[in-house]
C-alpha cells in the first residue's frame, strides 16, 4: 500500500466570485440562518478546492493536479474561518470571515464550536504524512499538540517564530519559511508555502514516488533536499546558495525547538538534572474547611500549616532556594525560628534534599551597589546551615543593560565579588561545610562567556547565570551556545536562576550544560492570568473558575459596593449558588450547563469578561481533568483545586502544577539518560 499523503493549508480571502451579499460571521453563527443564505448564493456554489485564488491556494492547487496527472495520491483538506475543516471537494459559497481579522481568544471560541481540532485529529489518523501550510492565525485555530502515532509524521511549512506552538513532539517538524525565502526564491511572501510545497511534488514525482516518500517518513529533512533540488531548475546553484552573510540560512528545518547538534553537547551534560523552588512562605493549612471557607483562628501558620512536600510526603523538587532578601524582610518570629532552628529544620525538608541560598539581586537593582558584603553572605550561608552558597551580584536587565557604564561597572562588581567569596571560602574551606556558586552577569553570549571563563579560572567548579528569568528562551539558547564549550569536566555544574521553561526546552539547556535550575514559576502560575492556572502531564493548561470571596470588608465585592454597584447580600448570594452549583456538578446531580450559568451569573455581576470566561469554563467542565490526577492534592479536595479562591485552594494548585512539572522533569530525566 503507498503512502498516504495529506496537505491541510487555509482558506484565503481571494475567491473565485465574489457577490454583494456573500456570507459573513453572523450566517455561520446560526445554522438554520446559515442554509437559508446558501441557498440565496447557489449560483456561486463550488468545491472548496476551485473557489479559493489567493496565491498560495493557487500554487499548491497546480501542483497538486500536475502531480496527480503523473499518478501520484494525495488529499487536501482546508482550515475555512467560517465553514471549519474542509475537504476539497465540499461545496462552499464565497463568504467574508478569516481568522486573520480575529483576535486569539475569538479565534480559540469560534475554531472550538467548528469543531477543528477535533476533526482535524479524526482526519490525519488515516495519513502517514501530514503537511501543513498555515499562518499564524490559522495554526492558533488548532489545539496543539494533535495526537500522532509512531509511523506518521507531521510536517509544517511555517514562519520560524511559529515553530514554538508546534514542534511538540519527536513526530513534528517545522520547515521555516519566511521574508529571505520570499526574497530569495523571487516570489511573493503570502503564496510562498504553496510554491515550495508545489515544487516538493515536483520532485516526488519526478523520481520513485513511492520510495522517495518513504525516505521522507524515515527522514524528514529531505523535504528540504527536494524542494532545493526542484528549484534548481529554476535558479543557478550561485544564485540560489549566493547569501549575504553566513547567517542567511534558506528553509532551516528543525526536528526540535532549539536543536543542539553533537558538537555543542556539553561535558557534563550526564549529570543529574536537578530542579529548585524558591520559598516564598509557600505553605497552606492542613485542616481548612473548604465547605464554610475556614481555618482556625489560634493557629500558628509558621508552625501549623504546611509546605508541599509536606503534603505529598517526599518534595516534588530537587532542592529549595532562600533568598537572603526574604529571611531580612521576613517577620520577627519566622527571623527567629530560622536563627534558633536553621533553614533546613525551619523548612522541614528532608536532610538529602539540598538548600541552595542567594541575595536575591531583584530586590536591590536600583541601587548602584550590592547592601551585602561578601563576609556578610559568608556568614549567613554558614550561620543558617546552606548547603550552597552563591556569590553577591548585581542585576545587568532592563536600562541597566542599555547604559554602556552601568552595565560594565556591575559586570565587574559581580566578578569581583565572585573572586572574592572563593579566596575567603577556600582560607576557610574546612570550616565552612557550604559549597561555593560564584554568579555571572552579562547582557549577551560573549559578555556571559568571558565571565564563566573567569570564574573557572578562579576555581569554581559550580556557577549559576543570573539576570535571565524575563528573558525569552532564544537568548538563553545563543548564551548557551556560547559558553558549552568552555565547561571544563563532566563533574562541573551550572545553574540557571530563575528559569524553569517547557521540557523540550529545558532538554536543549541540559545538553548545553545547565544541571541546575531553580523557578517559582509552576507555582505562580494558579493564580496569575488567565488559561494557564491547572497544569496537566499532557501539557495542556485549563483556567481556573473565578469565584472570589464575597466580603464587606475587603477586596472587589467591597469595592464594587462602594461604587454602588450592588448590595453585598446580591453578591453573597450568587456567592454561594456558584459554590453549590459547583459541588452539585462535581457529585453529579446536576449538568454542568446548570452549574456554568450560576458561575457566570457572579462572574458577570463582578464585572469579569463573561465571554471569555464561558468558554475556558466549558472546556474545563466537560473534560474534568481533576478527575484524572492522581496526585494527593486533586484526591484530597477534588473540584475545588480549580476554583479560583484564596490561599488555601490557589496555593494548593500550585502545589499540584509544581507535582507535574517535576514529573515531566522526571521523564525527561529518565530519556536523557537512557
């Protein structure tokens, strides 16, 4: 049996006719609308394969029917704003509706009630190889990442800034297609999918089919041979490879998000990859009453209430990290018990799971000069009983960065530190029992190449690269590049501060040296934005249901009384419905039709983009993925981990996305070291 072929591009604005009274949104929106409208524009009815003339339709349609005319097998499906998934031979009439005048959340609500990513994962298990030529808008109408079996492959002609929402799994490739292509290639940038892929059945056709497919399941990248080798015939070898600079690379194909070629692996990429969490008073109360919203009043929650790893009886990290800045800016009694107990007893975590501390930089960057001395951090760290220690340093983000004096001024404040805290450990070493991490600044890959080098020089066998948290990963990728080759031995480590990105990502750090890193942000993320407040191991994130707690004393409900905007009994009211609506859903009694409209009810008296939160609600209501979670937090309070309400339940949350990060970690551990 030959291979099965498939091609999914988009509708295009252009078509074949073009009336007065073509479809527009509101006609899909109502179906029994929808017929009566189609029937009125009869006349202009065709497949949806002849009625689309954008360039890029039109190129990928001529080629499709030249390679077909040579024998060849292959099926084209269509991503339309307002029809859903098509096939090419579904009958369309012309109509005005593209994703590329909708914004993202519009698009998300509009693609899920065509049912897109749905019928798109039912599609392509009949395909061996799938292409896509999508834009950004349209790839947003899609759920990545789509299910694919271990004999496809998933293959998109795509803009190299897209790679980062498809490129989710070893089954997906991305070849990057942009302006230098267009340029290069002399055609136009909007139909430049159409002409490459048209040029990729040229050459298919041209040879053995069969075989040539084949080759292209087993090794995705000749896609990129073939489309080179078609165009041949139309550019001279000079003219096609003739660039500007080194960098210009024409269709760069990627198998991973930031690929790491085996020169660039590091030589201590075997280690252990280990993942810290800051503390930041990150506990909850083991005996809260969920029903009636309740903790003890005579509680210590210094002493009463509980960390993570509390709750899930080992950590769910590798180690934690205290920043200096929050023990100095802590309370009187917390200041005390750390003094009285160290930090390790303090946290009550496990002897074997190591304490890192730092200064914490954010907290001090608008001074000129550290507020610590390097005997003071030394003391501290020795004081408290740290298992490391890292060097004071000042931050080079933001202005600092951008003023040539500044930068270099704290560039050599942090080496200088660095130097001096491994003379007075090392004149100390056997008294001091924490192990030395001397921190760099920099504001590109040479600037942090130059200070790692430095500090190697100096001894350090452990360094962390600070100033990187806000910073997008691409950068972090090029610093890394930088400073791989420059690791000394397979004992030596590297930590990155601040940095806890997605596993393909954090894979391609590892390989380039980083063995450490540490990050709130799992945490944080249930209960800052919207969208990304439940984590799930598949990598999905769900919203969590906003029902805040309705008082006369304190936040919104207060305030939206003060503006007269309600009497507090309305709101305590739609309160609680919300909250049984939610318990009668979780226990089943009632539809969660029922329990949506008493959530929106208070979410729309509090002012909240009802909208918006509808359909995050929905998806999160139907699939129910609390209810999968086998971690000790979503079987301990089951739907209430996703409602949106206080500490007790937000910090929980977090709790259980810092449980699925570190079991991701954990899986790419064990593929990393097989």
């Amino acid at each position: 049996m030959g291979k099965r072929i498939l091609v999914v591009t988009s509708c295009t604005g252009e078509k074949k006719f073009n009336p007065e009274n073509q479809l527009v949104f509101e006609d899909f929106v109502n179906k029994e609308r929808l017929v009566v409208r189609e029937g009125e524009l009869i006349d202009y009815q065709l497949p949806a394969g002849e009625m689309y003339t954008g360039s890029q339709h039109i190129s990928l349609m001529e080629g499709v029917k030249k390679y077909r005319l040579n024998g060849g097998k292959i099926d084209v499906s269509i991503i339309s704003a307002g029809y859903g998934l098509l096939d090419e031979s579904d009958l369309v009439v012309p109509y005005e509706v593209t994703f590329n005048s909708m914004d993202t959340q519009t698009i998300k609500k509009w693609s899920k009630t065509q049912g897109i990513s749905k019928r798109l994962q039912d599609k392509i298990k009949s395909y061996d190889l799938v292409f896509f030529l999508l834009g950004d808008k349209y790839l947003q109408s899609v759920d990545w990442p789509l299910e694919v079996d271990m004999n496809q492959r998933l293959i998109f002609f795509a803009g190299g800034s897209s790679k980062a929402k498809v490129l989710l799994g070893d089954r997906t490739h991305v070849l990057a297609i942009g302006e230098k292509e267009a340029k290069k290639f002399k055609f136009g940038l909007i139909g430049i999918k159409g002409f490459l892929f048209a040029h990729l059945l040229k050459r298919v056709a041209a040879f053995e089919t069969e075989a040539l497919w084949t080759s292209i399941l087993e090794e995705p990248k000749k896609v990129r041979e073939c489309i080179l080798q078609s165009l041949d015939e139309r550019f001279s070898q000079l003219d096609l490879f003739e660039t500007e600079s080194t960098d210009d690379h024409l269709l760069e194909f990627y198998n991973e998000l930031f690929p790491v070629p085996d020169s660039l692996f590091a030589k201590n990429f075997k280690s252990e990859f280990k993942f810290f969490i800051p503390e930041n008073d990150d506990r909850v109360d083991p005996n809260y009453d969920f029903f009636n919203d309740h903790s003890e009043k005579d509680r210590n929650p210094l002493i009463n209430d509980v960390y993570a790893h509390e709750i899930f009886g080992t950590p769910q990290y590798d180690g934690v990290l205290v920043s200096k800045v929050n023990i100095d800016n802590a309370t009187r009694q917390k200041r005390t018990l750390i003094e009285d107990m160290g930090v390790h007893q303090f946290l009550r975590l496990p002897s074997d799971y190591p304490i890192m501390g730092d200064c914490g930089a954010f907290s001090y960057i608008d001074k000129d000069v550290p507020p610590y001395t390097t005997d003071e951090i030394i003391k501290y760290y020795d004081d408290y009983g740290f298992d490391y220690g890292v060097s004071v340093d000042h931050l080079i983000v933001g202005p600092f960065k951008s003023d040539e004096i500044i930068k270099k001024q704290r560039y050599e404040i942090t080496l200088s530190m660095a130097e001096e805290f491994i003379n007075k450990h090392k004149a100390n070493r056997e008294r001091y029992k924490f192990h030395p991490i001397g921190i760099v600044q920099g504001w590109d890959p040479v600037s942090f190449r130059k200070a790692v080098q430095h500090l190697i020089s100096l001894g350090y066998d452990y360094i962390a690269l600070g100033g990187l948290a806000r910073e997008q990963s691409e950068k972090i990728y090029e610093i890394l590049k930088e400073i791989s080759p420059y690791i000394p031995h397979e004992k030596f480590r590297m930590h990155l501060f601040g940095v806890a990105r997605d596993m393909r990502t954090m894979s391609s750090f590892h390989k380039l040296g980083v063995t450490s890193f540490d990050s709130s942000s799992p945490l944080r993320r249930a209960w800052l934005g919207t969208g990304h407040n439940y984590h799930t191991k598949s990598g999905k994130h769900y919203t969590a249901i906003r029902i805040p707690e309705a008082k006369e004393t304190a936040g919104r409900v207060k305030k939206m009384i003060q503006e007269g905007k309600g009497e507090f009994q309305a709101f305590k009211n739609l309160e609680q419905e919300a909250l049984n609506a939610l318990r009668a859903f979780s226990s089943g009694d009632i539809e969660f039709e029922i329990a949506l409209a008493a959530i929106l009810k208070y979410d729309e008296m509090l002012g909240e983009k009802r909208e918006v939160h509808e359909e995050l609600y929905r998806e999160l209501l139907t699939e129910r993925p609390w209810e999968s979670c086998e971690c000790k937090v979503c079987r301990s309070i089951d739907i209430d981990v996703v409602v949106f309400r206080g500490n007790n339940r937000n910090r929980r949350r977090g709790f259980h996305n810092t449980h699925v990060y570190y079991a991701q970690l954990n899986e790419l551990k064990k593929e990393l070291n097989k």
